[in-house]
C-alpha cells in the first residue's frame, strides 16, 4: 500500500475492477491516512482541463503549483470513498493557498452551515 497525506493528489482506482486510474485529491485527515486499520479515503475527484474551457462554478483549477504537468478542475460536489489500496502513486500535493480555496468551495457547494 502507497503511503498517502491529506492533500496529495494521488491516481487511484473507485473500484478495484476498474481498468482506469483517475486523478484525485485526499481529504482525509493525517491520522486516518496513517492507520493500518482504516481501509478508506474521501477523496475529491480531478479531471484534466480543457484548454479555453469555462471554470464552472463548483470547481477549483490546480496546476504545476500543485505538481502536476498540466492544469486539472477539482470537482467540489461529490465526495468518492476510495479504498487505500486503490491508489496506484501520489503525483503532486495541493500547494497551501490552492488549499484554503477548496476548502472555501466545498463548504460553498455543499452547503455546509458553520
């Protein structure tokens, strides 16, 4: 199993059928990442931006800020619960002022009352 950190941008699989990787982010708290007992994740799911594309209103864009090779939308609307052995390699981490913004955007978008 991949070590992983809340905030890494990680490749993983939903299900472990799945012949696709797909992009995502790690929401999970450290200590949760860090147990041998716990066998998920909550992750946010990325997909490649089109060039010249609209930013739509519930996604934040990453970019090589974020160590990746290309800008990518971070999708705030749903939350994926993913097994940790899911996840096939960790391929950047979200850089700290790209954090404070998701976090902004899924409390936007889901609702959530403070």
């Amino acid at each position: 199993m991949i070590p992983v950190r809340q905030w890494d941008i990680v490749r993983f699989r939903i299900r472990q059928q799945d012949r696709d990787l797909h992009r995502g982010i790690v929401l999970s708290g450290e200590e949760w990442c860090a147990s041998a007992h716990m066998a998920n994740l909550n992750v946010l799911a990325c997909s490649k931006r089109v060039p010249g594309g609209q930013v739509k209103p519930h996604q934040v864009v990453l970019n090589g800020a974020d160590g990746l090779e290309f800008q990518a939308t971070v999708d705030a609307r749903f939350l994926y619960v993913i097994p940790k052995d899911g996840v096939s390699e960790v391929i950047g981490r979200v850089s700290p002022e790209r954090r404070r913004i998701i976090g902004r955007k899924v409390i936007e978008v889901l609702r959530l009352l403070l």
